[in-house]
C-alpha cells in the first residue's frame, strides 16, 4: 500500500512539473558498484553501459530535448590500461549497436570532446552514428568522450586567437555568445540541470562554462544502480529549486 502510494505521488509529480531543457549526467561509481560485489571494475563499467542505454531511452521517452552523458573524462585516461581498454570496448560495442539497431530511432546523436585521441575504428563509428542520425527529430543525445571543461576552453581560445591573427575576428568583439560559439555544445541551451550519483560533490571538468547556472542534483546511488524512479526523484528536486540567474 505505502510503495502503491509512493508510485502514484511519483507519477503524478512528473507529469505536473517542468522539466528541464537540457540534463548533465555524470556517470560515476561504476567501480565502487564492482568492488562492492567483488568483481572487477570493468564488470562495474558494463553494467553502466546499461544503465546509459536505459535511462537515455527515458530522457527521450518523456520529451527531455538535450541529454548529455560524461562518459570518459581527459583525466581518465590516468587508469590503468586494462580498464582503459575495456572502456574504449565498451564504446565500439554501443556504437555498433546504435547504427545497427536504431534505425528508426528519433535520438540525434553527437560526441563532443577531443576526439584525436581514438582509433580509427572508433573514430568511423563516430561519424558514421553522427552523419545516419543527424537528420532526425528528436532528443539530442551528446555523448562526453575524452571531454574536459579545460580543454574544450582551450581549444575554444585557440581558434578565436587564430581568428584575431588572420584578421577575421577583432578582441573587441569576443563576447560570451562568441565563445558558447566555439564550444563542443555549440547551437545547444546550457545544461538545466546536472545529476552527479555516487555521491561525490565535485564537477569534474564537466561542461565547466555551459554549467555556470545549472542546478545540481548529487545523489547517493551509484550509477549501474540508478533507475527510472532516481532520474523522477531528480527532476522533481530540480521542479522545486528558485533559479534566479542572479536577480531576485
Ligand atoms: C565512472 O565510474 C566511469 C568512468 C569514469 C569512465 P568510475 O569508474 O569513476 O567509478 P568509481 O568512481 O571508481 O566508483
Ligand atoms: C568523472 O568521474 C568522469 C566520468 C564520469 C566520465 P571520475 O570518477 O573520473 O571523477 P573523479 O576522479 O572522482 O573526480
Ligand atoms: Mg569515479
């Protein structure tokens, strides 16, 4: 009777909220979900993988528009080369299964990060899922690949300092819509809200500039444990937060 209740007050608070344009997630506790059962951490990194797959169908299926997923940070290459290797298996195997199985799927899907660090495998695969699915309608699903807030930074001053050297571009005319422009995330509304599991109170070089007023949401579950219900749970704390943006 008390879950039954839970369920319906559940339900009905998702429907009756606003919800957020874009969602951040940072996938992180994979590891500790793994030792907590005694299996190794890539054990911990495929049951993630499935989670993704779940709770990006969610997003989609409940109209959210931008979604995106941090899935290996610069810092992460630091690992050791064995959980390193798993991961970027990890990658190709979703990425084969998206070109091969979503076909009449509605999801665009786009990767942003320094991508010159992957083989030439997994960069084909890149494009390929970005050019089948860039023209459809529906949720826009950015997946964080060798991403970090720094180094997109960096990357942005560099083509605007390129800009100024060849004469296309005045300093005067550098303004915060130019550099959103230079951004991974160009054309996209900055994040809403950003959902950290596993607990840690820390961005981790996550979409640094495009977070400036995002509404964050730590929870306690680790990621491979996070379900439909943890993602509600979130969007109806984000329902009740007062964004002022800085006025009253
Ligand atoms: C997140 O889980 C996955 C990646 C960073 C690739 P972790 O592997 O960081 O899991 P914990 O934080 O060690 O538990
Ligand atoms: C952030 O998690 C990166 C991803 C989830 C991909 P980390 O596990 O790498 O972050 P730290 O080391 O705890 O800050
Ligand atoms: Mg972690």
């Amino acid at each position: 009777m008390a879950l039954f209740k839970k369920k319906q007050v559940q339900e009905l608070s998702i429907e009756d909220i606003q919800l957020p344009e874009h969602i951040g997630i940072i996938m992180d506790g994979n590891g500790r979900w793994a030792k907590k059962r005694g299996l190794p951490r890539s054990a911990g990194h495929t049951a993630g993988a499935q989670t993704f797959r779940k709770i990006a169908r969610y997003c989609s299926d409940i109209g959210i528009k931008y979604l995106t997923v941090y899935a290996f940070s610069t810092e992460n290459w630091r690992r050791p080369s064995d959980e390193v290797d798993a991961l970027m298996r990890l990658f190709k195997d979703y990425l084969q299964e998206a070109i091969r199985d979503f076909k009449d799927d509605s999801i665009v899907l786009k990767f942003i990060g320094d991508r010159s660090a992957f083989s030439p495998e997994l960069l084909s695969l890149m494009n390929e899922n970005e050019e089948e699915s860039c023209d459809r309608d529906g949720m826009v699903l950015n997946i964080a690949m060798n991403y970090g807030g720094r180094a997109e930074l960096v990357t942005a001053i560099r083509e605007m300092a390129n800009e100024v050297k060849d004469g296309s571009l005045s300093p005067e005319d550098i303004s915060e819509e130019l550099v959103s422009q230079h951004l991974y995330t160009k054309g996209q509304p900055d994040p809403d809200l950003i959902i950290r599991p596993s607990g840690e109170n820390r961005t981790s070089n996550f979409l640094l500039w495009q977070s400036a007023y995002a509404e964050y949401v730590i929870m306690d579950v680790l990621w491979p444990d996070f379900t439909k219900e943890d993602l509600n749970q979130a969007l109806i704390e984000f329902a009740k937060r007062n964004r002022r943006f800085g006025g009253v």
